[in-house]
C-alpha cells in the first residue's frame, strides 16, 4: 500500500473527532447558499465521479452536484492514484478567495481539503459544507448534473444488471483479447475490434450489412442492452459508436473500465465466455447522421454554425507529428479547430479523470467553448483514424450536443489526397 493510501486511510478513521473536524471552519446549509453566489467562490464535490454525473449511490432521491461546482474525488487521493496532482492543479483553486468542500459525508470532504493544503492552497481559504449532500439535495436547493448520465454508467449499475441478467457486457479490444483472458468482467463476452473495421478500409468502419452480422454473432441486436467496456477506453467507445449508428437502441458505457469495477470491489473471471449469437437483428433505425463522409465534412467547415473538430494532441494538430507509424502526412485539416486529447495518439487524459472516468464535464465543455465548439453547432469529430474521436463523441452526446458526429475517414484519409487542403502551426482563432 503506497505511503498516502495508508496516511489518508488514517486520517479518515481519525476525522471524526473535533479537534480534527475543526481544522477547517464548517457551514451548514444555509451558509453554503449564501456562500455560493459571492464572486471568488469555488465548490469542490469530493464524491465519486458517477454520483457528481448524476447517478444515485447512496439512495438519495435528488441527484446531480451543487451548481458550479467542480469535481476532486477523495477517491483520487486515498488510492494515490497517478495525475491526481496534474488534473487538482488544471483547475486552478489556488485562485479562489473561498473554496467550499462537500462530500456525502464530512470525512470526504476533510480528505479533498487537506489534499488541497497539500498542494499549496492556503487553509484560511478552505471552508468544509457539514451537513454534507443530503441535506443540500433535502432541502430542495439548486442541483446541476451531466444531461445525459445515464449513457456512462458506475461498476455498481453494471453489476445489479448482470444479477437481473438484463444486460450484455462486451469487452471490446482490437485483437484476441489479450487482457480478457486474463481477467474480465464476469458474463462479458469479447469483441474484437477487427470485426467493426479494417486495415483495409484504412481503418474505417466495415459496411453495415457486416457489421450487423458481426454483432448478431456475439447476440447482439436492436433491442438488447449492452454495456462496453475496453482496455483503454478508446476501444469501447469504438464499438459503441458502430452500435448506435446501427440503431442498437440502449448502448451505454462502463465509466473507468475495469479498474472502475475492481475499484468497486467486485470480481472478475478469467473463463471465456461463449457468445450466444443471435439471428435476427429486429427492427432498427439507423443513425444515418452519426458517421459522416468527406463531402459531409467538406460542408461542415464551410458552415459558420458548424465546426470539425481535431481530438488530437497539439503537436499533431501543429503538424509537429502525425501521431502514427503508418500515417506520413503531418498538420491538420484547414479549418479544424482544436477539441483536445492527450499525449499521444492512444491517450485520452484531457478528457480523462485519474481514475480514467470522463473528467468533469463542464471543464471538457470549458476548453471546447474557447475553440468555439458549443452545443448550438453541428459538430464532428476526427483525430488519425476514429478511436479518440469516438470517445469525445460519446461526452459530447451525454452533454447534450444533438447535433454531433464522427467523421471517420479522419487525418489518415484527408490526408492521402494532395487536393484536400491542410494546414501546420499554431493558428489564430
């Protein structure tokens, strides 16, 4: 166990006591209202990611985050997981004049705030909400959340699902499932992701009549629910965009993967699950609009409401890499403006919490709004070949973007053709 795993375990088991609740000054309900509203106010929720998206994990009957607030889950820091420092510092609460901590109970939100001084915040700007959640949710106040939640979904949902046996949990990875063989999600069954594209396409997605017959084969149809998950991420969100543009009508994804569900205590298998294919895909309604094609993004940058957006590190943005082995052209589509990544072409960590969940949606929606990118315009995404612009396709939709899409021939094809204007360096927006 890493040494702060152990010292914050130590302090939570402390934390009860009044000589160390008092470290910090507390509010109750009525303070924190009025609190709120006052220039220079920071909330931080300390809870899980799902529960700040809005899923209910105590039972609570009203769910979301206070209005504005920003998410620091104690999780982060009692497990000491990496870029726990990186993502605290992105979000600047050194600047506040006041911040104001919450949890679902006093001992997650004392965790976040001594993690805050330790990261050289001042203690005189810290202030813990006492009666915690609940009684903010009781009371009837203002609560915000991800618009559409329910589209990325906690370990603990997957797992009353698979007892109630009304799910289907699929692995998805390009490959043989190197890592399902060694341990998965019990009842999963694996997806290659070979069977939704090919090299061939240069990595585009195959027809649909094949993909079709390729999910019948693991039983998938329209009408079942199916929620993925993969080794990285990206691969899940693959599939799971190939899923709802053939009209597979509940497709949902496991937030953080299986580290998410080992997090949550549950177990895993090793044994192969043996598909039961199914052979009728049942009635459908394609997606025709969630896949565009060259002429569709040719027509997007013309658009002022509209927007083809890169999901690919800056450096292969300013054409300093293409990011692949196999993809030789350097820079970007002419006109794309810059939707983020991470720090290589595999990596999604600006859109990924430490604990790999979707960061903080309204950070994600705050770097996009400085590109212009906003849910009023016809957006779509692209990065080399599909995989990372899936991912922030499916934030997008559960942020409530209804205008968005993937454009899947992405750099890898535009790229191939000399007529098709690019461009390199930093751009003026």
């Amino acid at each position: 166990m890493a040494f702060r795993t152990i010292v914050y375990t130590f302090f939570a088991l402390l934390i009860s006591t009044a000589a160390f609740a008092t470290t910090f000054p507390q509010l109750d309900t009525a303070q924190v209202d009025t609190q709120r509203s006052q220039q220079g106010t920071r909330i931080v929720d300390a809870r899980n990611p799902n529960a700040f998206n809005g899923w209910a994990l105590q039972g609570e009957k009203r769910t979301g985050h206070l209005p504005a607030a920003t998410n620091l889950s104690a999780s982060w820091v009692t497990q000491d997981l990496p870029r726990t420092a990186e993502v605290t510092a992105a979000k600047n609460l050194s600047a506040a004049e006041c911040i104001i901590v919450y949890g679902y109970t006093l001992e997650q939100a004392t965790i976040v705030a001594n993690w805050l001084v330790e990261q050289g915040v001042s203690a005189s700007q810290i202030s813990l909400y006492k009666d915690s959640f609940a009684a903010w949710a009781q009371a009837g106040l203002p609560l915000e959340r991800l618009p559409h939640y329910e589209g990325i979904v906690p370990a603990q949902w997957v797992q009353k699902r698979i007892a109630e046996k009304s799910i289907l949990v699929v692995e998805a990875s390009w490959g043989e499932g190197k890592v399902y063989n060694q341990n998965h999600i019990p009842t999963a069954v694996h997806l290659n992701t070979d069977l939704l594209e090919s090299e061939a396409r240069r990595w585009n997605y195959l027809p649909a009549d094949e993909i079709r017959a390729n999910l019948l084969a693991i039983g998938v149809t329209a009408d079942t629910p199916v929620v993925l998950y993969g080794e990285a991420g990206i691969d899940a969100a693959r599939a799971a965009i190939a899923m709802r543009s053939l009209g597979v009508k509940d497709v949902r994804i496991l937030n953080g993967g299986l580290s998410a569900w080992k997090a949550a205590g549950f177990k895993t298998e090793r044994t192969e699950v043996t598909p039961t294919p199914a052979t009728n895909f049942g009635t459908a309604t394609p997606d025709t609009s969630l896949i565009i094609d060259i002429k569709e993004a040719k027509r997007i940058l013309k658009d002022k409401n509209g927007e083809l957006v890169s999901i690919r590190t800056w450096d292969e943005y300013i054409g300093e890499t293409t990011g692949y082995s196999y993809i030789k052209p350097k820079g970007r589509i002419k006109g794309a403006t810059w939707g983020h990544a991470g720090k290589d072409s595999y990596n999604m960590d600006d859109f990924r919490n430490p604990d790999n969940t979707m960061r903080d949606y309204t950070e994600i929606a705050a770097f996009w709004k400085e590109w212009g990118i906003t849910p009023d315009k016809e957006v779509s995404f692209y990065c080399g070949t599909g995989w990372r612009a899936s991912e922030a396709l499916l934030y997008a939709q559960a942020m409530g973007f209804t205008q968005a899409s993937l454009y899947d021939d992405g750099w890898h094809i535009w790229s191939m053709n000399p007529a098709n204007p690019t461009a390199t360096g930093t751009p003026v927006k």
